[in-house]
C-alpha cells in the first residue's frame, strides 16, 4: 500500500530516513516529495548574538531550520559579503542566503568554529538549550549543545515545561522562521519570562512541488494516505492537490466523506486505467490537524507525538477498516 509523506528525506545513521522504515515495517511503501524551501536571513546579526552568551538566560529552538542557521553562523569558509547565492543544507532543504537588507549574503561572521569550540559552547551550556522534538534536539547535539525539552513535543508543551523552569532575569533568544505561531512567546510574556526573537529564516514554496506531484500521481497512481507535516506545507501544498484530485476537495467540505472509509477523502485517478481510491489525510501534529480542519479537510489521523514510529502507527490504525487514531 502506497502512501504519500510531504516533506524532504532525512538520512539517519542506517543511511535511510526513519519515516520510510518505520512505514515499511507496516507493509506501506512511503514516498517523500519536499513541499518547502528556506531562506536564511539575517545571519550576522544572528552570528553576533551568539557571541554573546553573557547577554542572554539560554536558548530555544523549536526547528531544525533555527538549528541550521547557527550551524551557518559557524562555518569558517563562508564568502565574503554581497557574493551570496543558493545552497542544499544538512537534510536535502534547497535555501538561500539574504541578508536584512535582501541582498544576497553568506558573510563570515565573528562567531567562527574555532571561536565556538575554545569558549562559546561551554559559556551556552552553562545556560539552558530548550528544545522542541527529537530532530531538533539531534541537529542541537551536533553543535555541542546539551538540550533540554525534546520530548514536549510541540511548542504549547515546551511553554508549559520553560515556565515551570526558567528563573532568569536574562532573555531566552529565540531564533526562528517568519511563520512562526505565537503561543510560545505569548505563554512566556504572560509568566514575565523575557524573550529575545530574532528571524533567522523564512518558509518558501519548493520550485519542484508541482512537478513532483504529477509525476507522483501519474507513475504511481492514487496513494493510500497523505501526510502533512507543517501548515505552511499545507498551504504550499494543497492547491496542487486540488488540481489533482479534481471537485472532490470542495464536494467533501460540503457534503463530507464520500466514501464508507471514516474520514477519507475520494480522489478521482489521473491514470484512466485506475480504480477510484479513498485518500485518508494524516497531520504529524496538532497544530497540522488544526489547519487542516480548517480547509475543511477531514484528518483521519494525528500522530501522537512528532516521530517516525508514531505517524507509522497512527496511520497504519487509521488504514486498517473503521481505523481511526
């Protein structure tokens, strides 16, 4: 049974992306199409407060892309101001370099390696690190970093576990993505736990989604369920699948599922040779399932926590017939 995921492939220590394991050992044959590309911005200002640890309570980072712009922040080798340019980072993600004021820019900066090994890290690790996610907390690790948090699993909770912590009269610094959703800052503010938010990236359409999409639909046919992993990607996303699937989408807001299958979606084939298939649509968490809902999308499935193992499971309940989780 085949089944779509949409987002990029990460290789872990096997050299295979855990979310394809884990469906496999199900019997589901996943495919990911990347749905999302970023834009890394304002690094040196960014670079500049990581230099200053004294400055600050601690760190949080609630997504691997935060994590990716301190790694940018870091390198050695960058080029020089204004020559910029467009790059593949650590998990496949095609990003580019801007600087506040739009230009181009991949400007080395006064945080180096170097630097950060003799003195920085173990000045941020007398601090707290807060981190959202298992991924998070990996690419985190990879810097030097001991974190704390990783198993809240979305920001609402790490609120919940900074507020019950923290005592700091120093701001958190907060690195984050243009889209980010204010329920961590304002859960802060309202415990008065000061926060330093600076945008070190912004969430693009990938330029490859429509065409990866056909070519999806055309070669393999009608997946058995898609999951969302991001509003945004929701976003990025939806309208191409619309053009996919034809009416449906619009007649299963108004009239609901169109199929025995709970919370299933009837999506016509592009291949005439096809049979009519039911798409379940699965959210790897709340806030996915949320926006969702709020296309009027039925979500069949909400993983339990952001992870490979809990999005197998879920969907293969949610698969098995009357299945929901």
């Amino acid at each position: 049974m085949k089944v779509l995921l949409l987002k990029d492939a990460k290789e872990d220590d096997c050299g295979q992306d855990p979310y394809i394991r884990e469906l496999g050992l199900y019997g589901l044959e996943a495919t990911l199409i990347p749905v999302l590309s970023f834009e890394f911005l304002s690094l040196p200002s960014f670079s500049e407060k990581l230099s200053h640890p004294e400055d600050y309570g601690g760190l949080i980072f609630t997504s691997p892309r935060a994590v990716e712009a301190a790694e940018l922040c870091l390198e050695q080798n960058n080029k020089t101001e204004g020559e910029g340019g467009s790059a593949v980072d650590s998990t496949g993600h095609l990003f580019t370099l801007i600087s506040p004021a739009g230009r181009l820019n991949s400007r080395s900066s006064c945080t180096s390696k170097r630097i950060w090994e003799r003195s920085l890290k173990e000045k941020w690790n007398a601090k707290s690190v807060y981190v959202v996610g298992n991924a998070t907390a990996s690419l985190v690790s990879k810097i030097g970093l001991d974190t704390e948090g990783e198993t809240c699993g979305n920001a609402e909770k790490l609120a919940e576990y900074i507020c019950s912590r923290e005592s700091s009269a120093l701001p958190l610094l907060f690195p984050c993505g243009n889209l980010k959703r204010e329920i961590l800052p304002k859960a802060l503010k309202d415990k008065g736990i000061a926060m330093e938010s600076i945008t070190v990236y912004q969430t693009v359409a990938h330029p490859g989604i429509q065409g990866n999409l056909n070519s999806y639909y055309s070669q393999q046919g009608v997946p058995a369920s898609i999951t969302f992993f991001s509003p945004s990607g929701l976003t990025y996303s939806l309208k191409h699948i619309q053009e996919l699937s034809g009416d449906n989408i619009d007649q299963i807001k108004t009239q609901g599922p169109q199929h025995p299958k709970k919370n299933c979606l009837q999506l016509e084939p592009l291949r005439k040779d096809c049979t009519d298939t039911a798409v379940m649509f699965a959210a790897i968490g709340p806030t996915t399932a949320r926006a969702l809902a709020a296309q009027g999308l039925p979500v069949s499935c909400t993983a339990e926590s952001p992870t490979p193992q809990a999005l197998a499971t879920g969907i293969r309940k949610a698969l098995q017939p009357h299945g929901c989780c």
